[in-house]
C-alpha cells in the first residue's frame, strides 16, 4: 500500500483534485472531515473537549464558533485543543488506513508540511494555481472577507515552497488538465509499486 499526502494552499482545487485521485480507484482519507466527524454529535473529540472546555459544546456537539471564542480570550488554549484533536485525528487516520483496500491511500491534510505529516506518506502531491486564481476562488465562495483569506494564507507556508518540497506538483489550471496530471501521477506510483 502506497500512502500519497495531498497537500496545498486554500483555494488551489484539493477537494476537486482530491476526488479526481477516488475515480482512479484510489482510498481518500480527508483531514477536514475527519475533523467534522470528531467534532459531530457522539463524535470521540466532544467529551475531551466538555471536559477541558465545557462552553466549546453546543447541542452535544463541538461548536467551532465557540472554540474560536475561546482561544481569541485565550491563545494558549489553542495549544490544548490541538493536543486533544490532533491525537484524535491520528487515530482516525490509523484506523482508515488499516482497512483500506485500494493500493493507493490518499491523505487529503490541508496543513502536511506545516504538521510534519509529509514525514508519515511515502509522497506528497502539492495542487497549485496562480496567486490572481486562488483569490477568485476564494472569493468567490463567498464565505469569507478579504483579510480572511490573508490571515489563512499567512499560517499556511508559501505555494512556492509547499511544491518545491513535494514530490509531485498538480496544476488546477483546468479540470481537464488537473486530471490529465492525477492520471499521471497515479500511474507513476502503480509503476513503482510494481517494480518493488
């Protein structure tokens, strides 16, 4: 089993990409949802989180507004969130991993490089699009304001440098293309898995 992160900035087509990557018949594994699962009435992130920050929850859920609340009053705190969410996630990882059947997983994490979690794939896909398409994108969702968007990007490391470190580099230009350069990608990894 081959383990693929895909990583890249906000904007830069790593959902569209990512389902690209299911239709070659690979496993996706998707950190965001994971995180929604967790956060989810009955999820396993409520009771750590009611028990270190009872106000976090709202209807037996985690209230992401609310945990935004809390760490705005408290900066630390957000130290402790991650400690208890980023452990859960891991284990949410593992546990797909371990029964998934396609031999390509493909871990969609937003933040790979930023996490260290390039160091636990056997290679990373980086999407990228030029700056002026990434902010239509983003803009065009419609959910958040231009300075938003800045704050987002500044946590995240530069498109440049998330590409030049990764081992395959996809351009969401268009779909056509975009999928052209999966399909590509997909091969290369059955090769070696092949020649292994």
């Amino acid at each position: 089993m081959f383990l693929l992160g895909l990583t890249g900035s906000i904007g830069m087509g790593k959902s569209t990409t990512a389902q690209m990557f299911v239709e070659e018949g690979c496993a996706l594994w998707d950190a965001d949802a994971a995180v929604h699962r967790l956060y989810s009435k009955g999820g396993a992130a409520v009771a750590p989180l009611r028990e270190a920050f009872p106000e976090s929850i709202a209807d037996g859920a985690v209230s992401r507004p609310k945990l935004k609340e809390i760490i705005g009053r408290d900066p630390a705190a957000l130290k402790k969130i991650e400690s208890i969410v980023h452990r859960l996630v891991g284990q949410d990882r593992a546990a797909f991993i371990a029964q998934a059947t396609s031999d390509i997983v493909v871990l969609d994490i937003p933040l790979l490089f930023e996490t260290g979690g390039n160091t636990r794939v056997d290679a990373v896909a980086c999407v990228t699009v030029d700056d002026a398409t990434q902010r239509d994108r983003v803009m065009e969702r419609g959910t958040m304001t231009e300075a938003q968007f800045e704050a987002i990007k500044a946590k995240q490391l530069p498109a440049s440098e998330k590409c030049a470190r990764s081992d395959y580099v996809i351009e969401t230009d268009t779909i056509e293309h975009a999928k052209e350069q999966v399909q590509s990608v997909v091969q290369d990894i059955r090769e070696k898995l092949k020649n292994a």
